[in-house]
C-alpha cells in the first residue's frame, strides 16, 4: 500500500505554479505569461518513492485575504481542505513580495516547502540566496527550481514528502505585530480558546486571532461567542486610534518588515536589477499613440496569414476528402440510390470532412493566440484597451477574457472569474460570444472566399472581428447604463515580464487546441450532422406524388416534405427580411449546438439537394459548396450570414458555462436571447440599407 | 511641511520616482494592495503616466498596470 500524500501548489499569480504541477505529474494544464491564467483547481495524482501524491494546482493569489473569485478558490482549498503540505511557488526573482503569502501560511503552521522558482531569472538578475539561512528563518524546506525547464524536481519531491511527515506546527520565528497588537492578539487569543475550541482545533489560536484582527469576514460568520466578537471590534478600535490606520495595513507593514530583515541577512545582490529590454518594449507598445494602432496591425497580420499560409494544408484536406466521398461512393454501382451511401457521403463525409479541412486555420489562430499568451502581450493589450474600457465602464483587465474569447468563449467565461466586481464580471460574460471565436473562424473562413476576391480576404476576416468588437463596446455600454448600472472600480493588475514563448509549450498549445477540435467534429458534429441528414432525408414523400416531376422538381419536393424543409419553411418568412432563405435557415438553427456544425450543415443541404440532379459523386469538397453558395446567393447576403453568426446565439457549451458562473439560468437566457435580438436587428439594417443600395 | 508635498500618484509624471505615504482606498482594496507590496515607503517608479489612461508602475522588481482610478486614490511623496 502506498501512504497518500496531498499537495497543494500556492503562490502568487503568475509565478509558474502550473508549470510546476505539469513539471511534477507530467500534465498538460494551460501555463501563460499573465496572472490569472489558473482560474479553478486541478488535481493530479502520480507514485514516487513508494508515495501516492495528489497534488492540486490552485489560481494565484498575493494574500490569504481572497480578493476576486478564482483567489478563493485558492484560500478556500488551503484553509479548508488542510493538505499535508502547502507548496508557496515563489517567484525567486521577485522574492520579497511572494514571500508575503509564506508569512501567512507560515502563522497558519502549515507543513510548508517553499519552491524558488523562477532561480533562473534571480540569477540573471544577479540575486544570491542563502538557500541554508533562509529555509532555517523560514523554518521551510526551500528548494530551487526552473518549472518550465523541469530542473527541481527530485529535490521537490523529496522536500514534500519530508515535509508531510511533520504535520502541521508552530513555528519559533514568527511575525511579531508590536507590542500594542501582540497584546490584543493575545487577549482575543485567550477568549477564543476558551469559547470556540473546535475552531481554535483547526485553525490555531494566533492565526484566528490575526483574522479576526484584519476583518476577514469569513472567519468572523464562525465565530458564535458574543464575548469573542466584541473582544475583537474594541481591539480593532483601539488599534485604530494608537496607528491611526486599520490594524490589517499595519500588520501588512510588520510582516513585510519581518521579510525584509530575513532578506536581508540572506540575500545579495550583485548585479544592479535592470530590466532595458523589456523597459524599452513597453515604451512602444504602450506609448499612448502608438499602443492601439500596433495591436490593430498585429490582430490584422494574423488573419492574413490565418488565410495565406492556411490555405495550403486546407487545399489538401479538401482533396483528401473529395477523394475519400469519391472512394466511399465508388462501392455502390453507378447511378444507384442507397440511404447508407448517401448518409456516408452528403452527413458524414460532407459534414464532419467540411469541417475539418479547417483544422489548419484553427491551429494557426491558436498559435496567434499561443503567442499572445506566452509573451507577456496580453497583459499589455489590456493596458492598451483601458482607455476605451474606462470609457464603457469597465476597465482594461475586462479585455483578458475577452482576447481568450478569440479561441473559445467558454474558457473565456470562465476567465471572467479574475474580475474583482460582480458588475463588471456579469457584463464582460454577456460580451464575450461577440468575441468572434475558433469555431466561427470556420464559417468566415467558407463564407469570405465564396463571395470576394483574393486580396479581400485578410481585410475582410479583421473587419468581421473588428465588428464585434466595435458591437461588444455598444453592449457593454448600454449594459453599464442599464442593467448593470453602477461606479466602475479601481484596478490594478501586475505586468507580467516579456518572456520568449518557447516552441515547446506552444507546440502543446496548438496540439491540444487542435486535438479538441477533432474531437468536436468526431463527436459533437458528428452526431448532429447525422441528425440534420435523417432529419433532411425523411419522411419521403410517397413515389406516386413524385410522378411527372423531373428530377429536380423531385428533389426539391423531396426536401420539401422532410422535417427539416418543413422547419426551414415555416422560419422562412421570418428570415427573408435578412436575405436567409430555409437552407440557411436551418443551419443557424443546427449552429446552436457547435457554431461549426452552420459549416456541416450547409454542406450537407446542398450535397442532398443537388444529389439526384445531377452531380456527380463525390464533388462534396469545401470548394465546391463555394461555388454552390457563389451561384445561390449575392455578396451582400455573405456578409449577413457572417453578420448573423458573429452575434447571434451563444453555442449550448457557452450557455452551459454562463449558467454555471452565473448560477442562473436567467443570465444564460438573458444572453441567448438578448444576442440573437441584437444579431436579428443588425442584420436586418444592414441587409436593408446594402440591398437598397445595391437595388 | 511633509503634507505639503504629499500628492496623488496620478500626478507624478513618468520616469520620477517617488515614495508612498498612504492610500486613501476601502479596507479590502487597501489590504490588497498590500499584499501586492504596495505599503508605505515602499519606492515607486512612474514607468508610464498614458494621460487619460492607465498608469504604469515599478514597485520593487515588479510591474504593475493601475487603473487612473486607482492612482488618485495613492498618495505619495
Ligand atoms: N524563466 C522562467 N519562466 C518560468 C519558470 N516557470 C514558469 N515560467 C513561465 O512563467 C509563466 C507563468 O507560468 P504558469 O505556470 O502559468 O504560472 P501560474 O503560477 O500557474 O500562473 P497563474 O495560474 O496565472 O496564477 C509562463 O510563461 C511560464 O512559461 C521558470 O522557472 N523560469
Ligand atoms: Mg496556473
């Protein structure tokens, strides 16, 4: 039997804390250059020396004070779950204000090993750390390590499962407050042992009594005695009036003295801290003229190349499985109809194959957004974009969720969870399906070349993502003005060093995004492309109600009768007015379930219709339901079906994630319903305006 | 005399470097700044002042991005 050790992984955010649990479990979890990437906990389990560890990865946090709601999270694991051990991920190059949470976890008596990592930028940076000094002040296991590179490990290891035999324990060094705060800790100290022993069980008496000290209201709901809580609101008061500031800042100021002084006789600098190079970046695209302009140009040389280097590996797939629907065809004789060839060739082949001859530009967004992440850009787009954020009512740090949109709004729903203000975070959530994301690039990327020429496509793409943009700025603004009414905050958010993405972990990025991609279309796509074929194919009309008619009367009757030409006729009337016909129609609908399925679908409605009247087998490619879509609709109404897919309806995934951090159902439909109004009265003013002028 | 000189972040232009005297914040936003080495006396170099935008700081080895908001609410010296 293996004796069963679990680790939590804490630390400031941004300090390579996932690094570290990818390091140790050999997991792939999402590492970026930004504080809050991490915004749930994950566990993993691995075997080492005759130990089962669990480990859990937790979000950032600079304090046990949780601000925002991923930081509790983290709190809640550490204070609640009492792991074996606390690993403090500490940022070695930045060690005095990450080993602010050591001191906290340190007056909790935690089993605590502190990781240095990050000892690859301290030493560029000149710092000398009396490893052996500093671990017997701390009263820690301290080990140094370089997460992204793996360097640290066995050490680490060895350090926890040290560590986990010692439970928890007081510590002789610890943070002394003063005199006149010592003396109230003491005071409460004593009252809560006496009145509240099951707390003062968990939790220790100092560390409750500190707590209690600096307001922290989730402490201050368990505590029950009367005598306890007034104890508390007089020491506050008194504290008050001695320092003329609230106890919490002052012994903020004692336990970064108590930092200091142990920095001090442990730690050397050699080099004088410079940081040129990323001083000199920042001056550029953060000057306040050239910020916004140079994002613009960046967003735009990536849809370019989303289009000019995609369209190569895309031109195979599409021949790859143009053949594949000739092959498959090929066993049934020439001319024959048979319900499983063309379920085979129009759903399956025509649908889940279209979607997938998009892989190459999905794998190339994600790259962008790879980069993007692993820079340190982020951070700064946000530092860019505040001045028009403040504006709307929201500020910069709104933008991060919204830039992670760019790949999918679900995680970026969830990302929403580092905005501190309710408002703020409700109304960034019901702007982010605006955030054109992977899944409607499929569409763009069928719709653009159909209707406009070669060198409007990269144009053309930006503008579309420019649109919803400009569109989520409208929203948020009339949210901020209406529902969620109210002062904006104050903010402030750490900037992340400039660090050289490495091929590596941006290789895992793509692999990873690429690989949920086929999984969507082998599973979620997949399936509903088999629905909306039986769903096109049946019921049949009866043999004799298709005499006299030729072939593609027949056809079109055919279609008429199945259940989707039924529900395609009947919204029809309601789509004409943007210039959709049924076709289209239903593909929006099938698009709620995977915006990507709007590809499939039309694939296969026009593979169905066109089946019998005469095309040839196998001319199912992207390339030829582009000549079909060119000779069944105008430019302008490819630009609404854009226009439309862009607003409307959030994916069932998103609605799911909106209610789940919602935790409300009336959100989630606020922002269904709300969205497809919007993208309904936005089409229809510019299918409008566009066919009276075109007329 | 010290009061005198005592201004808000949001006026220090960029590239001085001055020293914080106190934050005029709530509790919660005052205890987080601490936490993230924002405490008195602590140096603070101005790296941008974008008016009407946001501000860029040094504190320590670290950057940080503060909203103007929140630079009205620091006061140094
Ligand atoms: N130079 C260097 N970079 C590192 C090291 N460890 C991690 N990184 C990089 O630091 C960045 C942050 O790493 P993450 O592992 O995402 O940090 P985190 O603590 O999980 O961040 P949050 O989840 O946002 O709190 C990434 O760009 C990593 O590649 C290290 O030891 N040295
Ligand atoms: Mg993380």
């Amino acid at each position: 039997m293996d004796k069963k050790i679990k680790a939590a992984l804490a630390g400031n955010p941004n300090s390579g804390k996932t690094s570290i649990f990818n390091m140790l479990t050999g997991a792939h979890q999402h590492v970026g250059n930004y504080p809050g990437v991490t915004v749930e906990k994950k566990e993993g389990t691995f075997k080492y020396a005759g130990f089962e560890i669990t480990l859990v990865d937790l979000p950032g946090t600079y304090s046990l004070s949780a601000y925002s709601i991923e930081e509790l999270v983290a709190r809640n694991f550490v204070i609640e779950e009492h792991p074996d051990v606390v690993v403090d991920i500490i940022d070695a190059s930045n060690i005095e204000r990450n080993l602010y949470l050591a001191t906290q976890l340190i007056e909790m008596n935690a089993p605590l090993v502190l990781a240095f990592n990050m000892s690859d930028m301290a030493e560029q940076r000149g710092l000398k750390f009396d490893i052996g000094q500093l671990s017997k002040l701390m009263e820690a296991e301290i080990v140094p390590t370089v997460g992204n590179k793996g360097k640290g490990k066995i050490e680490l290891l060895d350090a926890i499962i040290k560590t986990s035999g010692q439970g928890k324990r007081q510590r002789i060094h610890k943070v002394h407050y003063g005199e006149e705060i010592e003396h109230e800790l003491a005071e409460i100290g004593m009252l809560l042992a006496d009145k509240e022993q099951q707390l003062v069980e968990n939790h220790g008496c100092r560390w409750l009594a500190v707590k209690l000290l600096e307001h922290d209201s989730d402490i201050t709901v368990k505590v029950h005695s009367r005598e306890v809580l007034e104890a508390v609101t007089a020491g506050i008061e008194h504290l008050k009036s001695i320092f003329a500031d609230e106890p919490e800042i002052v012994m903020a100021d004692r336990r970064y003295g108590f930092i200091s002084g142990a920095c001090q006789e442990t730690i050397k600098t050699t080099v004088e801290s410079r940081h040129s190079t990323s001083d000199m970046i920042d001056s550029i695209v953060t000057n306040r003229i050239l910020g916004l302009p140079i994002f613009l140009m960046l967003m735009y040389l990536v849809f370019l190349s989303t289009f000019k280097i995609g369209k190569y590996p895309m031109g195979w797939l599409e021949q790859f499985f143009g053949w594949a629907g000739i092959t498959i065809a090929g066993f049934w004789p020439v001319g024959s109809e048979s319900w499983l060839k063309s379920l085979l060739v129009d759903g399956v082949i025509g649908g889940v194959g279209g979607v997938i001859v998009f892989l190459p530009n999905i794998l190339l967004l994600f790259l962008a957004i790879a980069l993007l992440e692993d820079s340190g850009y982020m951070a700064r787009a946000a530092f860019i974009m505040d001045r028009v954020m403040h504006k709307i009512g929201l500020h910069g740090k709104s933008f991060i969720p919204m830039l992670i949109g760019f790949g999918c709004s679900v995680p970026a729903i969830m990302a929403t969870r580092i905005l501190e203000n309710k408002r703020n975070r409700l109304t960034t959530m019901m702007a982010i399906p605006l955030m054109s994301c992977g899944a409607k690039l499929t569409i763009y990327m069928l719709i653009i070349p159909a209707f406009f020429e070669e060198k409007w496509h990269g144009p053309m793409l930006w503008l579309i993502y420019i649109i919803g943009i400009l569109l989520s700025i409208v929203v948020i603004k009339v949210l901020r003005l209406t529902v969620f009414k109210g002062e904006t905050t104050p903010f402030v958010m750490e900037l992340p060093p400039y660090r050289m993405p490495t091929g590596k972990s941006v290789c895992i990025h793509m692999w990873h995004r690429g690989w949920m991609y086929l999984r969507k279309a082998g599973t979620i796509i997949l399936a509903v492309s088999i629905i909306l074929w039986v769903a096109m194919s049946y019921p049949k009309p009866s043999d004799q109600s298709l005499e006299g008619l030729s072939a593609e009367q027949a056809q079109q009757k055919k279609l008429e009768h199945s259940v989707i030409g039924r529900i395609g006729q009947a919204i029809e009337p309601a789509l004409k007015p943007l210039g959709f016909d049924w076709k289209i129609g239903t593909a929006l609908i099938g698009a709620t379930a995977a915006k990507e399925v709007f590809v499939s679908q039309l694939a296969i409605v026009f593979a169905v219709s066109s089946q019998e009247a005469g095309g040839a087998d196998g001319e199912k490619s992207a390339q030829n339901l582009r000549e079909k879509l060119q000779a069944n609709y105008t430019p302008l109404t490819g630009f609404c079906i854009m226009l439309f897919c862009l607003i409307y309806a959030p994916c069932v995934a998103t609605v799911a994630m909106t209610r789940q951090e919602t935790n409300s159902w009336g959100w989630a439909l606020f922002q269904f319903f709300g969205l497809t109004a919007l993208a309904y009265v936005v089409t229809l003013v510019v299918y409008q305006i566009g066919n009276s002028i075109a007329g | 005399m010290e009061n005198e000189k005592r201004r808000p972040l949001s006026n220090v232009r960029a590239g001085e470097t001055v020293t914080l005297a106190g934050i005029e914040a709530g509790r919660g936003l005052h205890s987080r700044l601490a936490s993230m080495g924002l405490v008195t006396n602590v140096e603070i170099t101005v790296v941008s002042n974008n008016e009407p935008g946001p501000f860029v700081i040094s504190v320590k080895n670290s950057k940080m991005m503060l909203g103007r908001g929140m630079a009205h609410k620091i006061m140094v010296l």
